[in-house]
C-alpha cells in the first residue's frame, strides 16, 4: 500500500454543526473507497476552524489541525506538506452569504496550496457567484477567480454552481457532482410503533434573524411566524408526533444554535417532542431516517432525510437549497425568495398531508445521485493516479 496524506481543508470532525461534520465523514469514505481500489492508504490531516466540540471521527488514520490567525503560517506550512488538499469550503462559504473576513482564509488557504504547488481539488460545494457585495468581496472574488484557474479540479455539487463557475472562469469546466454527505454512512434504528413521526429542524439561526439579527439573509418570507404557523397546525392533529430535531449545536449565546431554540420551543409548547442532541452526523441521520417526514431549514439535515428515502420539505435561506435539490429534479421545497409566510405554509402542510407521494419522488430523484458521485470519484481516480505515475 502506498501511504498518502490527504490535507482536508475546511472540513472538520468535532463542529457543532453537523453538516460540515457530515462533508467531512462522506468525503472521507468517498477517497478510502477510491483508494482501496488504488493500493493507496491515505491518511487524513484535517484543516480547518478550532472547533471545541468533541471529535466523532476516532481513526489514528484521521487527526485534526486547527486554524487561528495567530497560527496561519504554521496552517501553511502544514498544507505544503500535504501529497493533495481537498479543499470543501465547508460547504458553503465560497459564495457570497458569509461575512468578507471568513472569505478571506477560505480563499487564501488555496493560495497556500497553489504556492507550494500542492495539487488542489474543490471538493463538491457551492461556489460564487462574486457579483458585488463590499470593496473587499469584490477584491476576494478576483483572487477566487484565480485560484479556480489553478487547482487540478473544480467540483460543484449543483447546476446554479456549475453556470457561476463557466461565467466567473470561461475556460475552467467544472466538474458536476452531488454533495458528499449522500455518502454519510448510517444505521437503520427499529421502528417506533405509534402515531406519525414528523421532524421539525429549526433553524436558531434564521429564527433569531441571522448572524445580525436584522435578517441579513433577505427571506421572501418571515421564518419565525412560518415555523410558529406550522407547529400550531401540526399539533392540533392527534395523528401526528412532532420532533424537535437540532442539527447546529453553537456556543453560550450564540444564534447559531439549534439546540437552545428546540429547548424555548419545548417550553412554549410542551407537546413537543425535543429529540437529545446528537453525537455525530451519522447518529443524526440514523435518527431522522426513521421519520415519516421531515421539515428543515438545515440543508445537511434534509440531505440526511432525503438520502435515507424520508419525505422531506427544505426550508431555503440561500441559493444552495435549490440549486443542490433543483439539480436532482426535486422541487418540492420553500424558496429563499419569492414566496411570502402565508404560500410557504401551505406548501409545507399540503406536502405533509401526502408523504407518500412525496416519498416516491424523493426515490426517483435519488436515482441521479449515484452517477453524480461517480464523476467526484473519477476526479479523485485521476487525482492519486496521476501522482502514482509521475513517481514512476
């Protein structure tokens, strides 16, 4: 077996939010499963933000370096010494929604790998568009734009991504493939006899109003009298378990926080059933696998119900919701814009008055997930037999 060691760049195997955790352990068993055909034993160096939590990746194959400012240049040196950097973007924030400063390392740890000429893959993410914003956002997106010019592969995980890269880079193709959590592994849990099990994900985040509080995620509609609206109607059916299910665990008083909302949302309406946190996103999706629905505005949490064959309603606050499950066929979903409280209601309640259907059209969107993993496995076939030959 020949040893590689794999830098992935932000990914992480302890955040709070169980959607990068779940990037992290399906990018993971993607590359094993790819280098075990290979002769390759990879391991892992993860690189990404210092997150507190408790690490749910226990493998001496897979250890963890974090990033402060005050240790970026030790942060490089640790990418150069990297065989390939996967670079995920936790997900998300190679895009325009996050504030200026955390684009600014996402984009300059790839400047890191370029430099030292470390080959570097965009693992599936969302990416761009860079169409305004700030002074600074604009200066980041020229130096995104770059960066996408010089890595080994760009690989997106929706259409909308696709059409911003061939219009932010003419001349890059990028590769079109799914998000790795449809990889995350899982545990099918006994059934529980009883009434109808719906899952409810609600974001602390877009509940308190985003990172601000001014609801800088510009919703067509109000989130928290959405969400209200739908637990009153839910809970006023006697057929019906509500479950509280949180996804984003954040620190003491930060609005990032699943866990803290579910709590208030207990105590406000007691019927409610407050799931425990979960350990790790595989023990999230094993959970919500057993739902007959789900309702989330936390897209890893839908993808984990989605994956699993659940119905499941996202509830958008980006671009992403409906680029990634636009892409697969499926539509059934509240967008980010365009539709006020009262439309978006309805379609979350009509939807859960036919699971069934629902159901069936999750089963054929799924159909395209598979050759859409293969093109991201293909990338990474190319990737570490493209090293093997040139040591020849």
């Amino acid at each position: 077996m020949i040893r590689r060691d794999i830098g992935l760049l932000w990914h992480s195997d302890r955040s709070g939010n169980l959607g990068v955790g779940a990037l992290t352990v399906g990018n993971i068993a993607l590359v094993r499963e790819v280098a075990a055909g290979l002769g390759i034993d990879p391991h892992f160096v993860i690189l990404g933000f210092n997150d507190a939590g408790v690490p749910y990746v226990n493998d001496d194959r897979v250890r963890f370096e974090p990033f402060s400012t005050r240790s970026a240049l030790a942060f490089a040196r640790t990418i150069g010494r990297m065989d390939a950097v996967l670079d995920i973007g936790a997900g998300d924030s190679f895009t325009d929604l996050y504030p200026a400063k955390r684009l600014a390392w996402i984009v300059l740890s790839k400047v890191a790998a370029i430099a030292q000429r470390v080959p570097l893959v965009f693992s599936p993410q969302t990416i761009g568009p860079f169409t305004g914003g700030t002074a600074a956002k604009r200066r980041l997106g020229a130096l995104a734009r770059w960066t996408m010019r010089r890595a080994r592969a760009v690989v997106v995980r929706d259409d909308r991504s696709r059409d911003a890269v061939r219009a932010m880079v003419p001349g890059v193709e990028p590769v079109y493939s799914v998000d790795v959590a449809f990889a995350l592994p899982w545990t099918p849990l006994p059934p529980v006899p009883g009434k109808r099990r719906i899952g409810l994900n609600v974001s602390g985040l877009l509940w308190r109003g985003g990172y601000t509080g001014r609801g800088e995620f510009d919703l067509g509609y109000d989130y928290k009298a959405l969400m209200e609206g739908v637990i009153e109607a839910l809970l006023a059916d006697d057929s019906v378990s509500v479950e509280l299910i949180a996804h984003v665990r954040g620190g003491p008083g930060s609005p990032d926080d699943d866990g803290s909302l579910a709590d208030e949302l207990k105590a406000r309406w007691p019927a409610l059933v407050r799931v425990p946190d979960f350990a790790s996103p595989s023990a999230a999706k094993s959970h919500i696998a057993g739902l007959d629905a789900l309702v989330g505005a936390r897209m890893h949490a839908c993808i984990a119900a989605f994956s699993s064959g659940v119905a499941v309603v996202p509830v958008s606050y980006s671009r992403k919701f409906e680029g990634l499950f636009g892409s697969l066929g499926y539509t059934r979903l509240v967008p980010h814009r365009g539709m006020d409280t009262a439309a978006a209601r309805a379609l979350v309640l009509d939807a859960l008055a036919v699971t069934p259907r629902i159901r069936e059209e999750v089963t054929a969107a799924l159909t395209h997930v598979d050759a859409r993993l293969e093109a991201y496995r293909a990338v990474l076939r190319d990737l570490f037999t493209a090293r093997v030959t040139a040591e020849r």
